[in-house]
C-alpha cells in the first residue's frame, strides 16, 4: 500500500501486509467488482490504479480492458509491488505495469482514461492534492472511481470493548499523522472541489459471524500494532494483550463484526 510518507501509512507493507490486503480484496470482490460494472465498457481503456498495493483489482482492471488496455499500478511499496507482479507473471497479464511512484509528487506524464483508487486517500495527508493530480492525469471525458473507508461506521455485535478500543486507536493513529478515517463520508464533497460532474455515490459495508471478515479483524490490530506502540499509545506489552483479547472475541461463533463503511464513488471529467 501507499503514504504520501513513509511515516503517515499505520498499516504494515510487505508480505505481511500483502496476507491482509489478499483477504480484503476476497471479501469486496463482488461490490468492487458491481462497481466496475457500472462503468463498462472498460475495454481499450489506459488506466491508473493509484495506490494499488497486491494489485488484485488492478489485475481485474487489466482483465477487463484487454490487449487493447494497459493499467499502470503506482505504489510506494516496493516489496509488494514485486509480489504484485509475480502474481501478475504468474496469471499471464500482460498489460499491466506496476511502478514505484509517490502520488503526492509528479506523476508520470500518461493520460488515462480512467483512475482507480481503493483505499488510499485515507492514508494521505493531502488527499485533496491526490485527487487534482488525478485530475490532471484524465483525458476529458475520463472517469475516476474511488472507493475508501469511514472507520467510525464499523459496528459489532455483542460491545466489546478490545474491538472498540482498536477502532479507536487506528483513528487516533490516522489523525496523529495527519490523515483521515472518515474521509470515505467526504468523498463527493472532494470530487466535486476539483472540477468532476456526474459524482455518484453508494455504500456497502461486508460485515460476518465467521470467515474472512472476522480474520481481517484479527490481521487489522496486528498489522497496526507497530505503529500504535511507535506513537507512544501503549507499550508492546499492552499491545500483545490487546491484540489477544481482539482474537478471543473474533473467535467466538457469537459475534458479529463488519468492516468499515465503504463509500463507492464514481465521477467524469467534463
């Protein structure tokens, strides 16, 4: 994944995180998937994936503009953008690049008929100059599909208070470094401020009582952890602890936890 510094993203990269990012991508892969729908025809289409992490819905992105389209996936993390593409090599997709590139800076000169984004400008510290540049890169007539998260709409069932208090601390987190985890309620508001028409928004919100959803909340306070302790909100000690009481409640074949509120997000430019 991608911070527009290295120190803004609180999530762990790398193969650990590629684990969580590959059960997020199966859980939304049918609502990502009915959004992409909804933009087809993408065939031929020049795209960017801008924080594009393991490349899962890049790679659908390149499934489905064919040997006519190429996607471009920009991340910051280099080692799993080496695992993106050997998942890439390895289901034969062609027309799809992955680059190192820093979307709070310049972007490689390439128009693109569309941009995509899932879960990213929550994680940067301007994302109102993440979107201009997104802009900027769109041919006229050009769409931009965003997707990203209000943390504070996670719901789970019965209260408990170690799921609570994650939720807490990953909003703290966010904030401390400058970033926003509500932005996902925003995202209209933001579009609409850089110029695009036609702003469209929906919300799903997975949510389970086994499976997937209950071992992304597992995965999320240990992929968390390092920097909760790094900004001094509790010792390793605590963290451990922590971490523990979010699995005995995840384990239990009596709750009920959901992901955060996802707001799907689809804009033209003029």
């Amino acid at each position: 994944m991608y911070a527009s510094r290295p120190q803004a993203y609180i999530i762990r990269g790398g193969k650990k995180g590629r684990k969580r990012l590959g059960i997020l991508s199966r859980i939304l892969a049918s609502s990502t998937n009915a959004l992409l729908d909804r933009v087809e025809p993408i065939a031929g289409a020049q795209i960017i994936d801008i924080g594009c992490g393991g490349g899962d819905v890049a790679l659908e992105l390149a499934r489905r503009a064919g040997p006519e389209g190429h996607v471009w996936g920009y991340d910051l993390d280099t080692r799993i953008l080496d695992l993106a593409r050997a998942e890439a090599e390895a289901a034969r997709q062609t027309n799809v690049t992955f680059e190192e590139v820093d979307i709070a800076g310049q972007w490689p000169r390439r128009a693109a008929s569309l941009i995509y984004a899932r879960f990213i400008l929550t994680h940067v510290t301007d994302p109102a100059a993440v979107v201009a540049r997104a802009w900027k890169a769109l041919e006229p007539g050009g769409t931009m599909i965003v997707e990203d998260i209000d943390m504070e709409g996670r719901f789970w069932d019965p209260p408990g208070a170690a799921i609570s208090r994650m939720t807490e601390l990953y909003m703290e987190a966010a904030r401390r470094r400058g970033c926003d985890p509500t932005i996902g309620r925003s995202l209209v508001r933001l579009l609409g401020h850089a110029g695009f028409e036609s702003v469209d928004s929906r919300m799903v919100q997975p949510y389970g009582r086994e499976g997937d959803v209950k071992d992304l909340a597992r995965l999320d306070f240990a992929n968390i952890a390092d920097a909760i302790v790094s900004l001094g909100f509790m010792g390793r000690g605590e963290a451990d602890a922590l971490a523990a009481q979010v699995n005995a409640y995840a384990e239990r074949s009596d709750t009920t936890i959901s992901l955060p509120r996802v707001f799907q997000v689809v804009a033209r430019k003029k």
